[in-house]
C-alpha cells in the first residue's frame, strides 16, 4: 500500500511538472495590458517573465521583435509608433497572449502627495463642480494606471495594476488635477493620452528619491540616516505607546474635556508611532521604479507640502529628484512640470521658493502658480480645474513647442532707483496687470531688513515699489508669507510667482 502511494505521488508530482511546463511563463509587466497607451514617437521598451531561455516575440501593428528571456526577464523595443488605435498586441513564447484595445498618443506620469492623488469623486471635501464634472467625463481615449500605495526598502518591479478607460464611472478614481490636465491636453492634440498616477498624500520628496542617490549627495544622505534611525527605534517606541496608552489617553480625555469649556482648540488624541518603513526611497522602489523604463512623454507632479520648515534642503533636494528620475528612466531630459504648492496657514514659503528656484537650477522644467486657487484653512484645495488647465499650458509649450504664453510673470532682477525698486519678470506675456484693483502682496525694506507694506504700480513691462515708511530701499517682497497673497498677472490671466529678492 505504501509502495503503491509513493507511485502515485510520483506520478502526481510529474503531471504538475509537465503541467508547469506546457503552461510557460511568457508574461508581460502589468504596464502591457489591455486598455494601455503606448508612447508614440520614441522607442518603446516592452518587458516581462519568462522561463530562462525561452524565445519571446512581440507582435504589434506590423512590427514583429523577438527576443530572448535571461534569467527569467525579457525585454526588446518598439520602433517609434504613430498616434492611434485601437490595436492588439500578441505577446508568445511557449504560450501565447493577447493584449486587446491599446491606444498610441502621449504617456504622462501624474506623481507627488495629497493634491495629485485626489481623486475627483467621493472622498474628502468635494472638488468644485465635481458632480457636472464627472457627467461630462466620457474620454475613451483618456487612460490611467493606478499605482497602489506601496513603500519598499527594496525595488520593485511590477506595480500589478491595470488601464481604466475614462467614462462617467472609472474617471471618479482618476487624480482630479490628473484628468483635468489630460482632458484639456486631449482637446488640443486630438491624441489618446494615458496617465501613470503614481501619488501617496502626506510624503516628502526623498520618499521618491533612490537611497543611492541620497546617500551620494553630502547635504541629503542624513535623511537616509535618519531613515535607519527611526527604523531602529521603531519597535522599542511602539512597545512605550502602548505600555503608556492608558496614562496618554486619560490625560487627553481630560484635556479634551478643560478645552471643551473653554474655547480652545482640542487635543490630539494619542496615536501610535508612525511606522517608518519605507522612508528614504521606499516610494521610488515601490511606486516608481515598476513604470522604468515605460516610453513617456514627461512627469507633472504636486508635492512639497510634507517638506515644509526645510525649504533650504528642498533646493537640493527637489532638482535632485528630478534628475534622478531622469537619469534612471534614460529618456533624456523629459519634460517635468511642477505645481508650487498653494497658499495655506501652515505653508512656509520657503518651499514657494525652493519650486521658483529649481526653474533656473533644472532645464525643461516649468511651474504652476496657485495664488489663486488656494485656501488658508484647507491644504487641499478642491479648485482643480486651474491647476490641471495651467499644466496643460506648460506640457503645450515645452514638450509640443507650441508658441504660447504658459506662466505667469517670474521676478527676474530688480534695481535701486531713488527710494523706489523697479523690479523685472520673465513671462510677461501680453503684458503685466494688476487683477481686481491696485496692486497688493508687495512689502519693502532698508539697511535693517525690516518690511513694511508697499506701494507698487505698473510701468510698461516693470513694477516701482516704494513705501513711505522706507527711503533707501534693499529689498522687495511680493506674497512672502504662508497664506501667499498678491494679485500681479499678465494678461493671460496667469499669476505670478511669489518671491523676495533678498534670497539667503
């Protein structure tokens, strides 16, 4: 009986091998599926699984490329494509596949924290017009790839997500600032666009940076050591949360309930430490790396926020990111298109400043000014729509070379003249204006760098502040402050920057 049994497992295990076998394991990224927009215009790299050895070819619209699997990876390139669709695909090895509904037009990655990943429908505060919205949203040929949430100390290689077809249901889950920027790129260029939104709320910028290149940079690689830190602490903090839970939460309760009285705003209820794990790089090895080295046409990305009070480190930290994406997806210097972020009670413009400055550190860049669009008690502002129109602008000038005006007006020097300071932009556009009045948001200063409010008016192509509290003049600031205000546009409606012009 027990011979008899061995036999029999014998046997089964040899069927599950011969199984495994006949069944092989040709399979493409999660990336190369059905719905997918494909870049068009460049070399476009396809890649999966396969078993060791084993031949892969790649069929698509005429083009037939075959390669060989090592080390159970594959991958081989597309000859540049034209706009257009749909197509399938048929991806075989041992086995065959076949990826249906594929679109070709323009790739974009929708990357950063909270305000690039919400999303239009449902959720936290409504989006402004969200519901009218949403019922115009029927855009076959707008497509996103959702990356799940997902930090990792080590990199990652396929996302597991799939292509959403914009309609009135699937668009309630795109990136609001997203599909704003897609739908008004779509009006223009008439082409599929497909989003790679890739965005986790309440993270700073080396969460998306390479541990390498952290540690390589003398003025970050403490971030990566304060990351090893916090990792080792974690679990002797987690053990003191919960030994002093009772004490914590009875001293809450009864803060909560003296405030209740009188006026004042609550307490934090006691919560557990946060768990650091997958803190510098973790978001790159996890959310970023699986799309490389996906054919893109650039990135737009809003982040910033969750780097507030290290403006200064966010000078070398933000261009870094940038050129560490670039160096690592090897597409050149693709467009990258930035949101500064928007005006709110805790919002230090120093990071306003660190995004205005990474314009002239970093080429083919451009930025998005949200003066006008913010609001001071909510750091998630639901107008969108100006957002993703301005993108679009920028995405219009710098990667489709169209000649229009896509920013507002960038200080660019300024000059003592008398007990005034005639400041200069870039991007004047049409010419500069002063939106629903004077001119507001200016302050000015002497030889003791202390600011008062300033007059400023328009002259041609220049703005002369003066005050009459300052008679030799230093300096010029202009919506220098957390709740940024100030209503300098050109007359493309498009606000300016806010700046100072005694940077440190």
């Amino acid at each position: 009986m027990k011979k008899q049994l061995s036999q029999k497992s014998l046997f089964l295990f040899a069927s599950i091998v011969l199984w495994s076998y006949s069944f092989a394991t040709v399979k493409p990224n999660s990336l190369f599926s059905d719905n997918m927009v494909l870049q068009r215009g460049v070399a476009v790299p396809i890649w999966g699984t396969a078993n060791d050895g084993e031949k892969v070819t790649v069929n698509f619209n005429g083009q037939i490329v075959i390669t060989t699997a090592k080390d159970g990876k594959w991958q081989l390139k597309l000859k540049p494509l034209k706009a257009g669709g749909p197509y399938k695909m048929i991806i075989s090895g041992e086995n065959t596949l076949t990826i249906t509904n594929i679109l070709v037009g323009e790739v974009w990655v929708c990357g950063g924290q909270s305000n690039m990943e919400r999303q239009l429908g449902g959720g936290q505060k409504p989006i402004v017009n969200w519901i009218a919205e949403v019922a115009d949203a029927n855009y076959p040929e707008i497509r996103q790839y959702h990356v799940a949430n997902h930090p990792s100390d080590t990199a990652i290689s396929d996302a597991n997500a799939k292509w959403e077809i914009c309609d009135t249901t699937s668009v309630k889950k795109f990136s609001a600032v997203g599909y704003f920027f897609a739908r008004d790129l779509y009006k223009q260029l008439k082409v599929p666009i497909g989003l790679l939104f890739s965005s986790v709320g309440g993270t700073p910028a080396e969460k998306w940076t390479t541990r390498l290149t952290l540690e390589s940079n003398p003025e970050l690689k403490k971030l990566v050591e304060d990351y090893d830190k916090a990792k080792l602490e974690y679990p002797d903090a987690v053990a003191k949360y919960k030994k002093d839970y009772p004490v914590l939460l009875a001293k809450w309760a009864a803060d909560t309930l003296v405030t209740s009285v009188s006026n004042k705003a609550f307490p934090t209820k006691p919560a557990p430490p946060r768990n650091p794990a997958g803190g510098a790089g973790g978001l790159y090895n996890g959310m970023i790396n699986p799309l490389i080295p996906y054919a893109i046409k650039g990135v737009i990305w809003y982040q910033g926020e969750s780097n507030g009070g290290r403006g200064k480190q966010y000078q070398t930290l933000f261009p870094t990111m940038i050129t560490d994406w670039r160096q690592h997806w090897n597409q050149g210097d693709f467009p990258f298109l930035f949101v500064q972020i928007a005006p709110f009670r805790s919002a230090d413009p120093m990071i306003r400043e660190a995004q205005f400055l990474t314009l002239k550190k970093v080429p083919n860049t451009a930025m998005v000014v949200t003066t006008d669009c913010g609001d001071s008690s909510d750091i998630h502002p639901t107008h969108k729509q100006p957002v993703g129109n301005r993108l679009s602008l920028a995405a219009r000038a710098l990667a489709y070379n169209e000649k229009i005006e896509y920013s507002g007006p960038l200080y660019k020097s300024f000059e003592v003249k008398g007990n005034t300071i005639e400041l200069s932009f870039n991007h004047i556009g049409r010419g500069l204006m002063a939106k629903d009045g004077d001119l507001i948001g200016f302050t000015i200063a002497g030889e003791n760098k202390k600011f008062f409010p300033a007059t400023a008016i328009i002259e041609g192509e220049k703005v002369i502040v003066s005050s009459m509290d300052v008679t030799k003049p230093t300096a010029v600031r202009f919506a220098f402050t957390n709740v940024a205000k100030g209503n300098l546009f050109n007359n493309e409606g498009l606000p300016a920057s806010p700046f100072r012009t005694d940077i440190e």
